[in-house]
C-alpha cells in the first residue's frame, strides 16, 4: 500500500535530520500557495463583472509574475549550485539520469512561464487601451493552471527522489558546503 503524502510528510517530520530540509520543502509549499493565489488573481479579472473591474484585478498579476520568477530563481540556484551537488557526490547511483530529467523539466516550466509573462504583457496592453481584459484572463487562467500542475509534478518528483536520501547523509556530509557550480536554471 502507498503511503498518503500526509503520512509520508510526517515520516520526514519526525526524522531526527528534518532540520536539514524544512526551509527547502517550505519553499515548494510556498509556490503551491502563490500559484493558488495567481489563479485567483486571474480568476478575478476574468469573471469580473465588468471591463473596468477587469482591469483592475488584472493589475496585480504583473506583481505575482515578477514574485514567483525571482524566488523560483532563486530555488533554483540552490538546488543547482548546492543541493544537487550534494546528493550526486554522495548517491550517484540512485540521481543517475535525474539531472538529465529535471533537465527537461526546467525547459517545460521554462517555457509554460514565458508564455504566462506573455499574456500578462498582453493582458497590460488591452489594459492600457482600455480593451476588456476578460477573455486574455481566461486564457492566462489556463495557463496558470497548466504550471501549477507542472510545478506540483516537478516538486513531488524532487522530494520522491531527494528526501529520503538527503535524510539519510551523516550530519557531516549534509551540512558541507557543496561546491558551487554553473547557472541557475529556471
């Protein structure tokens, strides 16, 4: 029987390391929350009751964009300079071909994030020219909903993969720094 992520998150809660991966699991809660938050922003804009309601829900989505793109990078530098890192120096058996993987994963967020900045761009310009925004709001709603769901994927498939070993490092190797390496991805 497979465990409920409920159980399985109080499985890595009462490991006595948990301290090693509480700010690291937080950050992928976080980004649940503010994709959850973004598509209600979207949501709002797009069932507005009016044009100019419209607008003005769809003013804040340029600010929710520019927030989820700098802690993402962010996250991401740390997992590609630090974490990652780590956990191949000392499990490269179990993370051979998860780089290659997450990889491909980035490149596929990468791209559902640019097309989301580009209907908020579009959604701003139909603003500015006092255009009903309701019907590029639907659109960005999709999308959001699209990366939300990729998000969610990806950070399930990172913890499956990385918990457990992480956990599992002596104290000593867990909390070296790990050498930095190349640019941050996504």
């Amino acid at each position: 029987r497979m465990a409920s992520e409920r159980e399985v998150v109080r499985r890595w809660e009462a490991h006595p390391a948990f301290h090693r991966i509480r700010a690291w699991l937080d950050a992928h809660r976080w980004f649940g929350s503010h994709m959850a938050a973004f598509a209600l922003a979207a949501s709002d804009a797009a069932n507005a009751d009016s044009p100019a309601a419209a607008r003005g829900a769809a003013a804040r989505l340029p600010a929710l964009l520019e927030d989820l793109e700098l802690r993402l990078e962010a996250h991401s530098a740390y997992e590609d300079s630090r974490l990652f890192p780590m956990l191949e120096t000392a499990f490269p058996t179990e993370l051979a071909g998860a780089q290659a993987r997450y990889e491909g994963q980035h490149r596929e967020l990468d791209a559902c994030l640019e097309r989301v900045a580009e209907d908020i761009a579009e959604l701003g310009v139909r603003a500015e020219a006092g255009d009903d925004v309701r019907p590029a709001a639907r659109r960005l709603h999709g999308r959001l909903a699209r990366l939300g769901s990729q998000l969610r994927d990806h950070f399930v498939d990172e913890e499956q993969l990385c918990v457990d070993l992480w956990l599992s490092m002596p104290e000593a190797d867990a909390s070296r720094p790990a050498p930095r390496m190349g640019k941050a991805r996504l």
